[in-house]
C-alpha cells in the first residue's frame, strides 16, 4: 500500500515542479530538456525494447505510424492540423493511463516473495517525469482543470492494477495489446519530439540552451538509475543484455573515438581543413575525415581500411571531377585545433555515433530476422536516406554491426556509402552522376566479398577503456549543454525543421534521433569488442 502512496505522491509532484520552473524561460528550457530526455528515453529504451520482443518487426511498423502519421496528416491537412495534434495528443495520454494499469500491477508483483522492492521503486521514480509531462503538455492546451482530471485518473487506474491483481493484468498483457501499445508509445513520441504550446517563443536567440542542457543531463542521470534498477518482476533478460552490450561498445569505442578527434585536430593544424580550395580535398574530408580511417584500421583491421580508402579516393575524384557540391558544409570554424577537434566535430558527431550505437542494439535483434545480406543492404539504404550520415558516425555503425556478425558488404557499405547517399545530396546530382556514384558503390561491394575477415588490431585494458569512456561522456555532455538537446539531435535530420505556425502554437522542432535512441539489444556480443580500438571516423561532415 506504501508503493501506491508513493507513485501517487511521484504523479503530483510533476505540477509543483510546473509551476516553479515555468516561472522563467532559461527553467522552462530546463524542464523541456528534462522531459524531452527523460520520457523519451522511458520510451526507447524501456518500453520499446520489450514491444520488440513481444511483437517482432510488425510492431516497429506501429510505432512507426504512430511516430509520423500525425506529422503526414499536418502536412497534407494543413486545415486540420490542429485536431491531428490533439488527436495524437489523445492517444498519447490514453496510452500513458493504460500503461499505469500495469504500474499498480507491477508493484503488486514486487511485494511477493522472491521479487526485488526495485522494480517498485523503478515505477515510482519513472513517474516523476510522466507527472510533469502530463502537465507540461496539457495545461497550456486545455487549462488546469483538464490536465488535474488526466492526473486523477492515473492514479485512480494504478489503483485499478494494484487491487485488480493478475485477472486484469493477464488481459492487457502485452502479447494481447503489443501492436496497440507499439502505436500509441510511436504517438507518445510524436507529442515529446514537438515543444507544446507556447514554448517555441521563449528563446529565439537559444540563450537557455544551456539551461535545455542541463535539464536534459538531469533527465540523463534519472534514465540511468532507472536502468540500474530495472530488474526482477518483469522478464527483462534481452533487456538487460542489450544494455550491457551498449556500454561494452561504449567502453571499446570511446579510446579510438578520442584518438580520431586526436587525428581531426592535427590535420586541421596542418591545414586541411573542410574549407579548402580543392573540392576533391573537401569530399575526401566528407567520405573519410581522414580521422575516420582511425576507426577502421583499429577496429575492424588495416585491410578494410585499406579499402575504404582506396574507394574514398575514387568516390572523392569522381565527385570533383563532376562538380557535385557537398550539401550542409561547415558554415563556422574555429581558429583552434583543438577546439575543432574536440568541440566543433564532436557537436557535429556526437548525434550520430549515439545513433549508430542504438540503431544496431534495435535492428541486430534476434525479434528481427535480418540475416539475409540483400536485405541487410536494403534497410541501411533505408536508413541512409533521409539522413545525413557523418563519416564519423558511419565508421562507428559498421563496427556495432561487424559486432553483431552482419555480412561483410553490410559492414563494407556504411563506411564508403553513407556519408553521402542521402536524399539532400543525391538532389544535389545529375541522373547520370548517380548512376555513375551507385555503380562505383555496387562494384566496390562486389569487391568486399574478396576481403579477409574484420578483426580488431588492439585490445587495451579495461581501466583504459573506462577512463576513455568518461573523457567521452564529458566531451558529450559539453556539448549537449553547448547546443540543447533538441538542436543537438536536429543534426539527423535531413532538412533543417521549419517552426510550423499552428493555432494551437506548438512548434515542431523534429529531433529524429529519438526514435533511435534506444537502447536495445540483440543477444551476441563478440570477444573481438573489448579491445578499444582507435575511432577515426570524425564526423566532421555530417554535412
């Protein structure tokens, strides 16, 4: 009974906190970070792994209509967009108020014998940011008395699942509700990737970035405690592996990441630069960095750097010889090395090193059958797409999916592809240049097959491994304070959001990293990935 007090009490904590923090905009940018981490994080990280495993592939496809069905729907109806809003606002509470059913069951089952008190705990602190979303998003659109029901109403429906004991819990189990569960946690998504009403004024000039960035660390710290008690009640065994083997990469990439940001500041120092004059030097940076050759000599062995190279030097040729410019370019440089190397490449990498990292942790599976080459190679087309890869973040997702023991030409076609194939640079080309780039790409995977088999050239102790991952993490959250973390996630996108006047005011500030940003697992790792290795593909051109 003291477990359901206390959730109750977490719920009513969130408008207190409201109420404090929407006094000023730099503590209204804070409380945005908060949430925006926070419960998007719960989602990917705690709840979709589990619709996964419970749904398979199918139920991405929910979350993924969920997810972009409103945005499609606003943007074909500009009329309705606002009742698309609210709509997709709905289903968002009412999945919220179902999930808090199995809340007060989950306490239930952490009082029985044998069940760790932390899985109620887990539930009590994971509502703190549910209250204060609740809040954030609904008062300013429905006013107090509105949102004050919502509130009610979980509590009263936790109550529910903590009396209701088991009968009720084995009929919204998740195996009958996963693809209901799986659209409505995609529409969960829409609401907090767009700032609610009335927020996208307060900071034209992004002075409380700062501010947004401290939220979203605090949101950060709460998601990690939550993970370190995310055990017993519920069966999170690839759950939890899938956490452990994030932080393994994590702790093998992090050295080599380093010493490629290392490389990015000397070369910079001796004047190569992603402003030079010769647009061959330009898309050499953008393909290869050179920092990301680091990665992939180190990490997956000299021959795949090797050829990496070898057709880095092809692709950049080509694509100066057909004068194709290179979209998103650096518009601002540093005068200082180091400055560039550990400041302006990490802003510009960061998102998408965390991305590749969950990308492969949701796609490596063993819920999503992906072990046919040809269709390995259809869904990183997929993702390449709509965004606009760093050679850094390429390197580092073909090291995760060497890891998950995907084919060779899956491993091969992130490192000399996904920098560029991406819809805003292909727009950029003739018919015949990319015909011309998709020929060189398919013949050099045809290639790849000839290759040796990737292996990591150093293993480094633990200790160094750890350290390394802490100097990371600090050069990360640098910058997520420096940019805000929806400026800081914007980078995946492949257009630059435009602010969507609505009526209702919510400005759709898109962070697409989100949905990614899960932290989930397939089942394998491989002993080659405790070595750490050096990271070299700097994404100094995301561009």
């Amino acid at each position: 009974m003291l477990y359901l007090l206390a959730s109750c009490i977490a719920l009513l904590i969130g408008p207190l906190f409201y109420r404090y923090f929407s006094s000023g905009s730099g503590l209204q940018k804070g409380l945005d970070g908060f949430i925006f981490v926070s419960l998007g994080g719960l989602v990917l990280i705690h709840i979709l792994p589990e619709l996964l495993e419970h749904g398979g592939l199918l139920a991405i496809v929910f979350v993924v209509l969920g997810l972009w069905g409103p945005t499609a729907s606003e943007r074909l109806f500009h009329r309705y967009s606002e009742i698309t809003h609210n709509l997709t606002l709905s289903l968002g509470i009412g999945g919220l108020l179902l999930h808090t059913i199995t809340d007060g069951g989950a306490m239930v089952l952490a009082q029985q014998d044998g069940n760790s008190s932390l899985l109620a705990l887990g539930v009590i602190l994971h509502r703190l940011p549910v209250g204060l979303a609740i809040w954030w998003l609904l008062k300013p659109q429905v006013g107090t008395r509105w949102a004050s029901l919502v509130l009610v109403a979980m509590m009263l429906l936790t109550g529910v699942g903590y009396f209701a004991g088991e009968q009720l819990l084995s009929q919204l189990s998740l195996d009958n509700t996963v693809y209901l569960q799986a659209f409505v946690t995609g529409s969960i998504l829409h609401v907090v990737l767009h700032q609610p009403h009335g927020q996208h004024d307060t900071d034209k000039q992004g002075q409380y970035e700062y501010q947004a960035g401290i939220g979203s660390l605090l949101g950060i710290g709460l998601l990690i405690v939550l993970l370190l008690m995310d055990s017993g009640g519920h069966d999170h065994a690839h759950h939890d592996h899938s956490t452990e083997q994030l932080t393994t990469w994590l702790m093998t990439i992090a050295p080599v990441l380093l010493l490629s940001y290392a490389a990015a500041a000397l070369r910079f120092q001796l004047g190569l630069t992603p402003q030079d004059n010769s647009l061959a030097r330009r898309w050499f940076q953008r393909l290869a960095g050179p920092e990301a050759l680091v990665l992939s000599a180190l990490l997956l062995g000299p021959w795949l750097a090797l050829f990496q190279l070898l057709v880095v030097f092809i692709m950049s040729a080509y694509l100066a010889h057909a004068r194709v410019e290179i979209t998103d370019p650096h518009s601002k440089l540093p005068h200082n090395a180091l400055r560039f190397g550990f400041a302006h490449l990490v802003d510009r990498s960061a998102p998408w090193v965390l991305l590749s990292l969950v990308l492969v942790n949701l796609i490596g599976h063993p819920s999503v059958p992906l072990s046919n080459p040809m269709l390995q190679i259809a869904v990183l087309l997929l993702v390449f797409l709509p965004m606009r890869f760093c050679n850094l973040g390429a390197a580092v997702l073909s090291i995760a999916l060497a890891y998950s023991g995907w084919s060779p030409i899956a491993i091969i076609l992130p490192l000399i592809a996904a920098p560029v194939l991406n819809i805003a640079q292909l727009k950029l080309m003739s018919w015949p240049q990319r015909g011309v780039l998709l020929t060189i790409i398919a013949v050099s995977l045809v290639a790849a097959l000839k290759l040796p088999m990737w292996f990591s050239l150093v293993t480094l102790p633990e200790a160094i491994n750890l350290a390394a991952l802490l100097v990371l993490s600090g050069l990360f959250a640098a910058s997520l304070l420096r940019l805000g973390p929806r400026k800081f996630l914007r980078r995946l996108m492949m257009l630059k959001p435009a602010t969507h006047g609505h009526k209702h005011g919510h400005a759709h500030a898109h962070a697409s990293a989100t949905e990614t940003a899960h932290s989930h697992g397939h089942g394998h790792t491989h002993s080659h990935q405790s070595g750490g290795h050096s990271h070299s593909d700097v994404n100094k051109h995301h561009h």
